[in-house]
C-alpha cells in the first residue's frame, strides 16, 4: 500500500530502473552499494526496491537526523531501516534526542545479523549526500568488510542524473535513473 503510494508520488522523478533482477529477492541476501547525491533517493530507492520486489524490503542504514522530520521518519521506519547515530543533528538542540534512536548493536553488528537472517542491506559508502555531478566520495570501508567476512555478494549501483548539465551540484528535486550491475561475489577467505 504505502510502497504504490510513494512510488506513484515519486514517478515524476525515478525515470527509469535498470537490472533489476539483480535485486530480485531470489538473489538475497546481498549487500547492495550505492552513491548518494540527494536527500530524497534515502526514501525514493528503498520504495521503489520494495515496490520491485513484491513488498520484499531491503534494509538501508538510514541517518537517524532523516527520522526526526514526522512524516519522512515514518515511511523510513516502514523499511525497517539500521540506524546511524553517527553525526550531530542540525540545529543542535535536537541532539538531546540522539539516544533514543540508539541501539546496544553497532550499525555494522546490526547488518551483519540481518544478513545472516538472509535479508539483504542498502548502503550509501559515502555515508553523506555527494552532490558533485562526476566524483565519488572515498567510500567506508563497511561494504567490503561486511562482504569478506560474511561471504555475501555486493550487489553494485549507479544512480545517475539524466537531465542534469553543467558541473554545478545536483538538486535534491533532479530525475533520476537507478542501475543495478551482477552481484560481485567476495573472495573466500
């Protein structure tokens, strides 16, 4: 209900998804590992993966400062979303509120285990919104050391910006297309 909902609303800016059998949910778990350029593909790729794969979600770790907006917190929390607790919340007061969206396990534990349930994880290993056009952050390390020790395939993906020219910043409201490559299997240890 609420993935038609969303993907319905957002139809205007997702303009295409490629490879998805990639990740279909006969292919879980996988570690799937995407760049990050505005604010709104937190929300949009997670609905649209869910949509795709028959209500089946794929669990991104998702910035806790996302789940102190009212309504966006509560389609986020509806993909059962790893919280981060990593960064300060802007303006700073709302920091006080830092605790409750705590959990005893680390972000990375927490993957781990719903990896090892068969549920596949969404990551974004710039760990921030990279607005340049043609430049990758340098990554966390996290995909490819949850991928080596638990044996899970990174599943690897673009999302790119079709309509956007020029070198300046992407916009948070800019079309998007989503490319999903074959699944990189890790090297046995």
């Amino acid at each position: 209900g609420v993935c038609r909902v969303v993907t319905s609303i957002s139809r205007w800016q997702v303009r295409e998804m490629h490879g998805l059998e990639h990740v279909a949910p006969d292919r879980d778990p996988f570690i799937l590992a995407l760049n990050h350029s505005q604010r709104p593909e937190a929300v949009v790729v997670p609905t649209w993966l869910c949509f795709h794969r028959g209500g089946r979600m794929v669990h991104f770790m998702a910035d806790w400062n996302f789940l102190l907006i009212p309504v966006l917190s509560w389609v986020i929390r509806l993909h059962d979303p790893i919280v981060v607790v990593r960064k300060d919340a802007k303006p700073r007061f709302l920091n006080r509120f830092k605790k409750r969206f705590q959990s005893p396990l680390s972000p990375f534990d927490q993957a781990r285990e719903r990896l090892g349930r068969g549920q596949s994880i969404g990551v974004f290993p710039e760990a921030t919104t990279n607005r340049h056009p043609s430049q990758l952050l340098r990554g966390q390390a996290g995909v490819a050391k949850l991928a080596l020790e638990s044996g899970i395939p990174v599943v690897p993906g673009g999302i790119l910006f079709p309509s956007h020219r020029g070198g300046g910043p992407i916009g948070d409201l800019e079309p998007l297309s989503v490319h999903f490559g074959p699944a990189l299997q890790p090297p046995r240890q």
